[in-house]
C-alpha cells in the first residue's frame, strides 16, 4: 500500500467519524444542523488527518527501509564472521558450530587434514608462499567436496571436513582423490622456486550418537598415524 493511499483511507475515516458523530447528535438532541457545520466537519479532520497520516506513513516507510538495511548487514557481518578470510572456507568455530548440528542426525564421516612440512614452506619460501599454500589447498579440497560438505580451517596449516551421510569407504575416495589432486598441484614462488605441496588426511566415521568431537579425535589420530607412515597418504581410524 503506497503512502497516498494511507492517507486517503486516514482522510476518509477520519472524516466519516466526525460526519457519523455529528448526525447521531443530530438524531438524539433532534436539532437541525445547517450546511456550512457539515461542511466544516468534513474539511477539518480532512486537513488534520492528512498532513499527519503522511507524515507518520513517511517516516514508516524510512524506518522499513532502514530496517532491511540493518538486517542485510546483519547477515552479511555474521557470514563474515563465519569465514577464514585467507581461505575463504568455514574459521574453527563456525566448522565445529555448524557441524555440531548435524551430529544428530548422522551417519557421515570427518576428515582431518594437514599440509606436510607446513613450517619448512614459510621458513624456506616465506609466509606468502606459505598463504597461497593455505589458498590453493583450500580450493582444491572445496573442489572435491559436495555442496553440502563442511570445509573449515581448524588450525594453522590444518582443515577439517564433514562428509553428510557419506559411509566411512566414500569417506576414503574422496580424501584419496583431494589428496591425489593436491599431490599433482605445480606450485612455485614468485621467482619461479618450485614448492612441493602435499597433504597427509585421517578419516573417521561419525554413526548416529556419536560427538563431533569424539568423530575428530579419531580422524585426527589417524591423521597423525599418516605423518608416521611417511605423509602424503590417507589412513582410516581403527
């Protein structure tokens, strides 16, 4: 309903009150009331009633639009603050809110994931080459991930994931195939240094019942059991 129209319809009761009133006092004292009262009844409130009704419908619909402003910003501030700015994927708590939820309704599984020789890439080629490490990484396991996966930076050189409904086996090829990719990734420094780049990956299932936490201790474990085996390679939990 446009502005106008509010006033027209605040006009027109604002009138039909005062018109009504006055032919109901009419009838009860049984006085004649002249023309030019009539008419005076139904200018006044109509000039009262119309600059007001104008101005408080003006400012409502300020106060609307200001108001889906705020909510716009509002979701934009909280999906800004759900993201890890140098990756883009999901920051620690935002994974672990997010993924929490699902926890009910599993099956699915956790991956845990961490970037080999992290520390000797900033030490040897600097913290640049080591951001893009942490960019290009990002990508390549947001590519092999479904819509409705969870990707999450949860530490500095370590992402998680949390495959939906998804059987501890496919759990494994999809890690196998994002670690394969990333194993394949030409990566070099601004001076044309090439950087070897690799992942080592834990995989753990996650039944119905079980704690989020509980499903990453064990991913993050056979993460570790990864390291040991030489990095670059896959292990499942148990």
């Amino acid at each position: 309903m446009t502005q106008w129209h509010k006033v027209l319809i605040a006009m027109g009761f604002s009138v039909g009150v005062t018109l009504v009133s006055m032919l109901a006092m009419a009838k009860l004292t049984g006085e004649h009331i002249p023309w030019p009262f009539w008419a005076f009844a139904a200018v006044c409130p109509a000039i009262i009633s119309g600059p007001v009704t104008y101005i408080l419908a003006s400012q409502a619909e300020v106060n609307r639009r200001l108001n889906q402003q705020l909510m716009a910003t509002q979701a934009v501030l909280r999906a800004q603050a759900d993201i890890d700015h140098l990756t883009g994927t999901l920051n620690r708590a935002a994974f672990y809110r997010q993924a929490s939820d699902y926890a009910d309704d599993a099956p699915g599984c956790v991956l845990l994931a961490d970037i080999d020789h992290f520390k000797a890439i900033n030490d040897l080629h600097g913290h640049a080459t080591g951001d893009y490490a942490l960019r290009i990484v990002a990508r390549t396991l947001q590519a092999a991930l479904r819509p409705n996966d969870l990707l999450g930076r949860v530490g500095g050189e370590e992402f998680a994931v949390l495959l939906a409904a998804m059987p501890e086996e496919l759990g494994i090829v999809i890690a196998e195939r994002a670690r394969l990719a990333i194993a394949g990734l030409e990566v070099a420094t601004p001076d044309g240094t090439p950087v070897v780049l690799s992942i080592s990956i834990g995989v753990a299932p996650m039944e119905a019942g079980d704690s989020l936490e509980q499903a990453l201790a064990q991913a993050d474990a056979a993460m570790y059991a990864a390291k040991r085996g030489g990095r670059n390679r896959v292990r499942a939990a148990g």
